[in-house]
C-alpha cells in the first residue's frame, strides 16, 4: 500500500518506506525529538511551579554537545568577527524563543500557544524566501495552508464551550 506524501510536483510517493528504512537514524531521532519536545512542553507546567527553568534546560544541552564534541574529537574551530556576530544572533534568537515559549507555557493559553506554533514556520519560511530572493512553489503555500486550516480546526475542536442552560418542560 503506498502511502501518500505530496513531492515537489504533487505526485504520490510510494517510496517512502524505503526511505524511512534507508535513513531510520534520522527518522528515529526526529520521531525521538518529537516525543521528548511533546513531553518536555507537558511536564514543564507540571514540575515548574511557575518558574521558568530553561536555564537549566540551555546548560544541560550546553554540556551535552561539548561531551559530544570532546568525545568525537571534533575539529578545530575557526572564530572571526562574522562568526561571532553569527553565533551571537542565534543564541538570542533561540534564547529569546525557548523563554518565550517557557512563559507561554507557564503562564498563556495553551491553546493559543499551539496554534500559533503552526503559523509561525510558515512565516519564517516566507521571510526567508523574501530576503534570500526564493519563490516558493504552490506546493508550498498549498501544505501550509492545510497546516493552518488544521491548526483552526484543531482550535475549534477544543475551545471551551459555554454552558448550556436547561429548559423546564411545560406541562
């Protein structure tokens, strides 16, 4: 039974469970990736007692890549200004990002919070098409409208609904 995934040209792949096979470390660890994150979102408003602990979080991922780094032997590194400047913009940025979410965790609506999850990496597809001058194709726009429209639903189907009141028969 193939299983459909749209490609470029919107044409059903079949393929792909040979792929999967072909790269099941990299299927592993995105399905791992996606399991820890699913968790880590649902723990943290549980065991964080409104305190915000990515600093914890960033530290111990800090030492894991530098394990990972000693331990393979990694290369040496090159550092200049433009390197810098790079490594810098970045760490704000996903920073700034897992506070963001940490907060909105803690103290927002969850619902609204997942929803804009969806929106927000078709913006940043967009503008990263816009400044590195990339059309993105229909099937592009085509899948992140479906995204969307399922994150709405998803919405719909789970926002509070206002109490329903009894009628009294007449008899």
């Amino acid at each position: 039974m193939p299983i459909a995934a749209p490609s470029g040209n919107l044409q059903l792949r079949d393929g792909m469970p040979a792929n999967v096979q072909d790269n099941l470390l990299s299927y592993g660890l995105a399905f791992t990736g996606a399991v820890i994150w699913a968790t880590y979102c649902t723990v943290t408003t549980r065991i964080a007692i409104g305190k915000n602990g990515i600093t914890l979080f960033f530290m111990l991922t800090a030492l894991t890549l530098w394990a990972k780094y000693l331990v393979g032997g990694g290369g040496s590194m090159d550092f200049s200004l433009h390197a810098l400047i790079y490594l810098a913009l970045a760490a704000s940025a996903m920073g700034f990002g897992y506070a963001a979410w940490n907060v909105g965790i803690l103290l927002g609506n969850v619902t609204i919070l997942a929803g804009a999850a969806y929106f927000i990496p078709v913006l940043s597809a967009a503008l990263a098409a816009l400044s590195l001058s990339t059309p993105l194709s229909l099937s592009f726009w085509q899948g992140a409208a479906m995204v969307c429209l399922g994150s709405i639903l998803c919405w719909f189907a789970t926002r509070a609904q206002p109490p329903k009141l009894a009628c009294r028969s007449q008899t």
